[in-house]
C-alpha cells in the first residue's frame, strides 16, 4: 500500500496519514488467499483439497430444501461429531466443494447465507446450510456438491 497523503481531521491540531489500497493492482488469487488465511489462519485450503480429501467426503443428496433467498438446506446426519454446534461454533473443518473445487465462506451465520448466499454455508449439527457462489439452485443447476474434511 502506499502512503498517498495527509488529511486535516475536522476540529484538530494533527493529521492523519491516509493509506489507500489499489486492490485493481493486486490479482484476485491473492485477495481469496487472504480471506482463506483470515478464515483459517495458517491452514490455507489448498486448491486441490476436494480431490485431496476426497476420501473423507460426504456427496450432498438433493433435493435440498429452500430456505430463504439463496440458502439451501440437506441432512447429513453421519457428520454430527463433527459439526459446529452452540458449544464448539468453530469445530467443523469442513470444505464444500462444487464440481471437485473448493467454494464459500465456513461458519457464516445461516441469516447472511439465507439472504446474502454468494458460497456462505454452514455444517451445524446434522445438516449443512449453504448457497451456491452464483446463487443458483443446487437441485437443478447439475453440479454436484460434496463435503470434505481437512484433517488435523
């Protein structure tokens, strides 16, 4: 980033220094990289973690239910014990996946998936809330959508 100046605040003796990103500058690869860091910390989702731990993975079945404007909602009751629940809201390292690629945003709350979707999902208790990126409709878009497990 770069210092571009100083601005006078309203009623005071100082200035403050105003840095402006140029985000048009910096690729897209790298914006995603440091959302995934600030979602998993130094455990960066790799590209390939769909094929990679698709042996832990559970195929979402449809139909899935409507919920909301984007949000979309299936049982997997096999995948409780490593659900997020209201003791351990951050338990599940799940990764959806759509088509073998890894998608959304984990552990968003289900009112912004249901209103907002753009990927957002949720793996809590027995079932998985999500949206697709494109807010699409799972049950006749003809992906395919699978859950994964990071390891530990």
């Amino acid at each position: 980033m770069k210092l571009l100046g100083r601005i006078q605040t309203a009623g005071s003796n100082y200035d403050k220094p105003i840095t402006i990103a140029a985000y048009s500058a910096v690729p897209i690869g790298a914006i995603m990289a440091t959302v995934l860091f600030l979602l998993f910390g130094d455990e960066v989702v790799p590209d390939d973690a769909c094929e990679k731990w698709k042996a832990s993975g559970v195929v979402l079945e449809k139909p899935f239910e409507k919920q909301g404007n984007h949000a979309f909602i299936v049982l997997v009751p096999s995948l409780v014990q490593m659900a997020d629940d209201s003791k351990n809201p951050q338990r599940s390292r799940s990764i959806l996946c759509e088509n073998g690629k890894p998608i959304g945003t984990p552990h968003s709350l289900h009112e912004d998936i249901r209103r907002e979707g753009s990927g957002r999902f949720s793996h809590w208790g027995g079932w998985v809330l999500f949206s697709t990126p494109d807010n699409s409709d799972p049950n006749s878009n003809a992906r395919e959508y699978t859950l994964v497990h990071r390891p530990r």
